[in-house]
C-alpha cells in the first residue's frame, strides 16, 4: 500500500509539474509573439490598404452597438446618480459624477468589451479558419510574413480606432445623461455642463486614452495569438476554430477588467 501510495503521489507531481511546464510554456509563446507583432510594426513596408480596411472592420462596424450601449449607459448612469446625490442634497454634482465616470472608467472598460466581442472573436475566427485551411502555411512557402499581414493591420487599426469609439461612447453617453437629468428629472442645463467642465481636466481624457490604446494591444494580441496557433493549442477543424474563439473573448475581457484594475490602482 505504501509503494502505491508514494506512486499515486509520483503521478499526480508528474501531471501538476507537467500541467505547469505547458503553462509557462504558452505564456512564453504568447509574449514572443506581441513582441513581432510590434517589431514588425516598424519594418516596411506597411499594408496601408488593407489597415484602412480594418480600421472599416473594427471601427465603422461596431459604431451602432457603441452609440446603443454609451447611449443607454448613460441613461443608467443619470438615473442612478440622481438618485443616490438627491439623498445629500447634491443633484448639481450629477454632471461630474456622469462624465467621469465614463470617460475614465466606463466608457474604454465597456468599448472594449464590445468590441473584443464583435470584432475580435470575427479576427480570431477569421485567422483560425485560415489557419486550418493552411492559408497561412502558404504565405510562408511564398516568403510572405503572416505577421505583417494578419497582425500588424489588426494592431494599427485598433490602435486608431478604439479611442475614437471610446469618444464617441463618452460623448453619447453624457448626452444620455443629460436626457435623463435634465430633461426628465429637472437638472439645470447650465449647472450640468457648467459642473462637469469644473471638475474635469485633462489628465482625466488622458486617462481614458490611455486605457482604450492599452485595451486594443490585448484584443489583437489575445485574438491573433488565438487564431494563429490554432490547431496548436485549441486542436484542428471547425471545433479547434470555435474553441479558439471562446478562449479569445472570454480572455480578452478577463485581462481587460484586470488590467483596467491595476492601470487605476497603480498608474493613475
């Protein structure tokens, strides 16, 4: 029993350290890759079309679910704020409170979850396919760089275009608020605009900014990294595509809560 018992336990270190090996392992890959996607940023010669069509892709195709969501959110944002300030007497802070919260937290946190959710999980899905169908395999064999093109476009476009929905969702959104606060629940126009503009600065666009530019390197990276290695890591046909997928999104917006955690706690 005791020879057993120490063999059971050999097994079980076996499967742990090797679980663990294979864990570092993807980790390593994974950031080798981010770092060509950005050397090659920097090699020309640059896809310039194919950059303004993904800047199309990602961008002008997820305007509508941002000017739905910012629009709604803050209208949500209205309500409740007037609601809890109402209680201390301080419905003329509703401005303030409406503003900042979208444009450092809310408004790059959400943007990027939409847009990790539409147009991410279509470029994960999109280079996996190309990836099991050996499309990729191919521009090797004929000296192209896979990177160049099926990264670094994605990464540029993103780059451009996620602070400009980010602002789009910000500015649809404090109008949202100012529906609800203003013309339904009877804040004054000039005390809503007239207190946001105090209490708001610079650094707090900068901030907003910076998040939505940090949030677009982990889409591309999270989502090209997932359909590249297809059929490596999630395993071959439509099931590998799918599960690459998944695993995108769901890690996209696990690493973007989580980064949009320390950003706030530790940088600003």
């Amino acid at each position: 029993m005791a020879t057993f018992a120490r063999l059971a336990d050999m097994f079980l270190l076996r499967k742990l350290g090797g679980a663990g090996l294979e864990y570092l392992y993807r980790m390593g890959v994974m950031g080798l890759f981010l770092l060509k996607a950005f050397f090659y940023v920097f090699i020309p010669p640059l896809k310039f079309i194919r950059v303004v069509k993904r800047v199309h892709f990602i961008g002008f195709q997820s305007m509508l679910v941002i000017v739905l969501t910012g629009g709604f959110t803050g209208m949500v944002l209205g309500f409740q704020g007037y609601n809890s300030l109402s209680k201390f007497g301080s419905e003329a802070f509703l401005g303030p409170m409406v503003g900042l919260s979208l444009i450092k937290e809310m408004g790059p946190v959400l943007t990027a979850l939409v847009v990790a959710g539409m147009a991410g999980s279509a470029i994960t899905a999109e280079i996996g396919i190309m990836r099991i169908t050996e499309q990729v395999d191919a521009m090797e064999l004929m000296g192209l760089n896979p990177y160049r093109y099926l990264v670094v476009p994605n990464l540029l476009a993103i780059m451009i275009s996620l602070p400009l929905l980010t602002a789009i969702f910000d500015v649809i959104g404090i109008f949202g608020g100012f529906l609800i606060g203003v013309k339904l629940l009877g804040v004054g126009t000039g005390t809503y605009f007239g207190e946001m503009a105090s209490y708001m600065a610079m650094k707090d666009i900068m901030e907003g900014v910076y998040k939505s530019l940090s949030f677009g390197i982990i889409i591309v990276w999270v989502c090209c990294f997932k359909g590249y290695y297809t059929g490596v890591f999630t395993g071959f046909g439509a099931e590998g595509v799918s599960r690459a997928t998944i695993q995108a999104v769901v890690l996209c917006f696990v690493l973007i809560l989580a980064w949009d955690y320390f950003m706030t706690s530790l940088l600003f």
